[in-house]
C-alpha cells in the first residue's frame, strides 16, 4: 500500500562546482561530473527506483528543496501557483519528462532552481539550518492518505560542513512522521559527531541515518537504501481477536520489502451477522518496525434463491420475453444477470442480446434458430454468485425478397442481356443465403451471386432473353436452414419493328424511305402521292408500327393506294404488307392486285415475273437483310437497262423486324 513519501534535498553551495563528480551534465550548465552533478544523478536514480518493481506503487508523492546561504522548497508542477508535491511519475506538462525530474536537473551551483518559475536562489555558502526548514516545509506538504499516515523520508545530500549556525531550533519544527537521512558526499564532508551542527545530529535527531559517501560517484548506487525494508510475519484477527491460525505464506517470510506476497489462513467457523477480519503486515525499514493491517467486513447470510423460469420458445431475430425470479430476504442488494449460449442447432456465430440484461423480466433477441441455453445469475456481494438455466427454442424465420431492377413490366429488345437485382433482409442475421432466378423462358434456372452482411443482402444475376414476349422472372432467396422467400418481376421482351411505302434506288429516281416509321415508340404516318412518270406514279402512301408494352407484340404495316410503273407495263390497285412478332413468333403476310405486263396478279404467295428487257418483279417477297432484320417487301421492281443490268430498284410497301 502506499505509505511513503520523498523529499530530495540537494546542496547547491559553490563547492559543489568540484568535479570529482559523476553523472556528466545533469543540469546543463556546461560543466560535466560535478559534484551537483551527481547529486542531481543519485536523487533521479532514486526516484527512477520508485517507479519499478518491487517498490512500484509504495511512494505516493514526492518533493524538493535546495540549500545554500538559505533553502527553497521547489515548486514542482508547472501549473499556477506553489505545489510542494508530486507523483514521483507525474508529467504535467506533458513534455516526456517526469516533473521532479525537471525540478532536480535545474539545480544550479551557488544558486538555486530554474524550474518551475519563478527562479529560487539560495547563495554559494553551506547552512544546514536553512536546508532543515525548506527541507521541511516540502516534506509536510503532501497530504495523507485515507485513514493513513504517511512515512516522510528526507534525502538530505551535501558536500560540506555546516557554516556555523545553529541547527536546534530547525531540527525542533521537524514533525515525528518525517525522517532525514543525510548523506555526506566527498572527502570535504562528513558525517560528524552526534552534536556540533553536523549531518549525524540531524539524522539522529529526526529518527534516520547518515552515510559518508567519500567518492561521490557512488553515491546513485548508494542512496536507494533508504526506502530498503523488511516483511517479517502476518497476523490475523477477527472482531479484535488475534487468531491463532498459521499462514501459508508465498514467497516464505521475512522478504526483503517492499514485497508483494500471496497467503491463504482459516478463521475459526462464524456465526451469522457481521464481522471484521484483519490481517496485519508486520516488518520494519529505514524509520523502525511497524505493521500496515488490511481489513474487511464479513457478512454471513444465505445465498439468494434463482429461479430463471420458462421453458421459452420463439422466432429467431425477434425479441422473447422472459422472467424470471431472485429472493434473497437477509439481502444485502442484489445483482443480477442473464446469459445465453448455443445448446443444439445453433450455427456458429450467433450471438444473442438481452434488453435489460440485468433485470429478472426482460426480453432476449438471438440471431439464430436453435436450442439456446439461458442462465440467470444473482451475487449478493457476500456469497459465490447462485446460478439458474432454463432453455430457449427458436425456429428458423424465412427471408424476404423483392426486386430492386429491372422496373416491373420494363421493355427489352430480344437478345439484349437484362441485369436483375433482388435486395432481401432476414432478420435471423446469423443465416447465409443462396439465390436462384427462373427466367420462364425455356432455359434453366441460373443460380444467382449473393452479397450479404448481417440480416441482408444482395441477389444480382444476368440473362440475355431470346423469347419475345412477357417473361414473369422469378427470384427465390433461401437461408441455410432451407426456409425461402420469392419475389417476381414481369420483363417484356420484342422486336423492334419499321414500315415505309416506297424507296426507290437508282440511276433515274432515288426516294429515300417514304414514309418511314419505326418503334418503339408507335407510329402512324402518310405522305401524300408520288408523281414520277413515266418511270412510278403512286397513290397516298401509308406506313404505321406499333408495339405492345404489355405481350411485347409488333406490328408493322404498310400500304400503297395503286401504283403505276414502266409507263403503265406494271398497274396495281392493291399493295399492303404487314410484319408480327410476339410470343406465338413472327408472321410476315403481303397482298398485291393488279397487272404485271398485261397479266392479272392477286395473290399473298411470293411470286417472282420477268419482263424481258424491261424489269424483274417480285412480289410478296421475305428475306432478312444486312443488319439482320426479317424484311416482308409486297412489291420490288428491278428495272434493267443495256446487258440487263439493274439500274433501278423500287419497293413499294415493306414491312421489317428486328
């Protein structure tokens, strides 16, 4: 426990300037090995000493002072105003050096101290008297613990003799609790004899010792002694009685102190009601013998009574109440706890929560299905804690899935790969996944990549459609206890489609497509006649395409109101065409009336007739073009010129897919 405190004390008179010190520069005053020097050294060693083990923990403050003509208590922490004591470990201001550290380097020679200001100056010459009172003052300052009284060592280090003045009166404002222990340092200094004003007088006077240390490089491996002690035995007692009862003791007394032992010791049997058991440390060290007693109230009671309820049974991821029950009539107050593990059936990582963990009725919330252990536990502070299980039996929840993309009944040409994302929660978050999508086009399920974390997660999956028409795709999400949720998602898949009524290509007319209508999105156009005799005149020409959003059906027409061509050899009264994809396929169907070279024509059947010299003709005609597209033509001329080579194509009323 802790029960000491430090005082440094150093001489700063101008003798200290000799260098058959040690230590270098302590003070950084340029000059090395002085014997401030090693002052400074030894009174930092011996701190450093209280810091380790096993004296780590036993120094509860330390202090400073200086003498020259006359003494300063230091000022030992860098905050305003005076503070006489520290924590040999304390660095208030942060700069990584321990406070007392800073304090005992700034000593200066036929001076005093630099840190913390204000500067303290004390003069070159030796005055015991004055080192006694500053010594003293610092010594009183730290306060004492709870319901202890301090142990307070003064390590008073000087190189001299005392410069003739009386030292009664000083060493009479000493209070009995603090100690000087002097040390003589160099062949210029002594101990001296009990009286006459020398460090012996003090030390005798004040309960310590003095230790002449003639090279004044021993002195850091010297002045740690002073804190040396001794733990000689321990004593029982209980209610005030000492107990007859041997100790076990490990390590085996006496140890040299400060010690940290481990004891085990039996009282006599107690009866119920309250009682004080004390153990006493007894040992001695630098001031004498004494003993530092270590107690504790003892209740003896019955232990609380646990009940923690149930059987409960529930859902997993949903909170469960539960209840139980704690009585413990001769009290003191209670504390209590539930806690959960995994029984049977349980996977692992699940974890369970509890609302109020320390409350008897409260709800618990797992995030798995399984048989789970629950325990309620009560300590009154005076017996081992009493302990009641009961069990928890949680089925496994389903997910739930939807569909995040496509957009429900969104269009997509055939062929074209369509990206699906399905998003699901579980609230069992200790489940993993795994995701299948029936796409209800013929092909086979596909399984689908899962992204998950804790309760949710991600089904992504593509698929390139080469059915038309509407395909009710459907996502089913199932956790690893087999439970499955499903969401759909209506796509409609199409062909995009186009119609015109006439384009013409050639050395004597070029027509682009006329008019030309495409979808998505619908359209229904007209343009009125074409006149370009004798080679084509025409009627009003006529072309629509349109599209349904909700069977991916197309349909493409066009139409010519009577044509004329080749100066009357081609007359047609009727040219109609029209092109259909969806779900049941594609249907390309065309119809033409009239006379081809003076011969009559009306038919939908594909037909090609040749008029020697002059053109080709073919009617109702299917074929599928560069870009891939299925084409329906009811009427396409090729006009041949010298050698029967093609000079002209016209078409009159084509309808396209794809």
């Amino acid at each position: 426990m802790v029960s000491t405190s430090l005082t440094y004390v150093l001489d700063v008179s101008g003798s200290t300037a000799s260098t058959n010190g040690c230590g270098g520069d302590q003070n950084g005053d340029g000059s090395a090995n002085t014997v401030l020097d090693c002052e400074i050294a030894a009174a930092k060693t011996l701190n450093g000493q209280t810091l380790v083990a096993p004296v780590a923990g036993t120094i509860a403050a330390v202090g400073a002072a200086v003498f020259g003509d006359s003494g300063a208590a230091a000022d030992v922490g860098p905050a305003t105003g005076q503070q006489l004591s520290t924590g040999p470990s304390t660095d208030a201001n942060a700069n990584g050096t321990r406070d007392i550290d800073e304090v005992l380097s700034s000593a200066f020679i036929s001076g005093g101290l630099n840190q913390f200001p204000p500067v303290k100056n004390v003069g070159g010459t030796t005055s015991f008297p004055s080192g006694i009172t500053a010594a003293t003052t610092a010594a009183a300052a730290p306060a004492n613990p709870p319901g202890r009284t301090l142990r307070r060592i003064v390590v008073f280090l000087s190189d001299g003799m005392n410069n003739g003045a009386a030292i009664d009166t000083a060493l009479a404002a000493v209070p009995a609790s603090v100690d000087f222990y002097t040390f003589a340092v160099g062949s210029g200094s002594a101990c001296g004899g009990a009286t006459g004003n020398t460090l012996r007088q003090i030390a005798n006077a004040t309960g310590g010792t003095c230790t002449e240390v003639d090279d004044p490089a021993d002195l850091p491996a010297i002045l740690p002694s002073v804190i040396a002690s001794e733990l000689t035995s321990l004593t029982l007692r209980v209610d005030g009685t000492v107990v007859a009862s041997p100790f076990t003791v490990t390590p085996v007394l006496p140890q040299n102190g400060p010690k940290s032992v481990s004891y085990s010791v039996n009282t006599n049997a107690l009866t119920a009601g309250s009682h004080q058991v004390c153990v006493l440390a007894n040992g001695s060290d630098g001031g004498g013998t004494g003993s530092v007693t270590d107690c504790r109230t003892i209740v003896i009671n019955a232990p609380p009574v646990v009940n923690a309820g149930g059987a409960y049974a529930g859902k997993e991821g949903t909170p469960i109440g539960i209840a139980g029950s704690v009585v413990d009539p001769d009290g003191p107050a209670l504390t209590t706890s539930w806690t959960a593990a995994p029984q049977s059936g349980v996977d692992s990582g699940a974890a369970c929560t509890f609302a109020n963990p320390a409350a008897t009725s409260t709800t618990v919330t797992c995030t798995d299905d399984g048989v789970y252990k629950l325990t309620l536990s009560a300590g009154d502070g005076v017996n081992a804690t009493v302990s009641a299980a009961t069990t928890l039996t949680l089925t496994n929840v389903a997910p739930q899935v939807t569909v995040s993309a496509p957009a429900n009944g969104a269009l997509f040409t055939k062929g074209t790969t369509v990206a699906f994302t399905a998003p699901f929660t579980d609230i069992g978050r200790n489940d993993s996944h795994t995701c299948s999508v029936n796409f209800d086009d013929g092909t086979p399920a596909a399984t689908g990549t899962v992204v998950e974390s804790p309760g949710s997660g991600t089904c992504t999956v593509s698929h390139a459609f080469t059915a038309v028409g509407p395909h009710d795709v459907l996502v089913r999400v199932t956790d690893d206890d087999g439970a499955a949720a499903t969401a759909v998602v209506r796509v409609v898949v199409y062909l995009p489609g186009g119609a015109f009524g006439l384009q013409a290509k050639g050395l004597l007319l070029t027509l682009p497509r006329t008019p030309d209508a495409t979808c998505p999105p619908d359209k229904t156009l007209t343009r009125t006649p074409v006149n370009a005799a004798p080679l084509l005149t025409t009627g009003v020409l006529n072309a629509s395409c349109t599209l349904d959003p909700a069977t991916g059906t197309t349909t493409a027409k066009a139409s010519v109101d009577g044509a004329t061509l080749l100066n009357g050899v081609i007359n047609l009264s009727v040219i109609e065409t029209t092109s259909t994809s969806g779900a049941a396929g594609v249907t390309r169907t065309s119809r033409v009336v009239g006379t081809v070279n003076g011969s009559a024509v009306g038919t939908d059947q594909p037909r090609t007739i040749g008029i020697p010299g002059i053109a080709v003709v073919y009617l109702n005609e299917n074929s599928t073009n560069a870009s891939g597209q299925l084409v329906r033509n009811a009427v396409r001329v090729e006009v041949l010129g010298a050698l029967g080579i093609v000079t002209e194509e016209i078409i009159l009323a084509e309808t396209h897919l794809g």
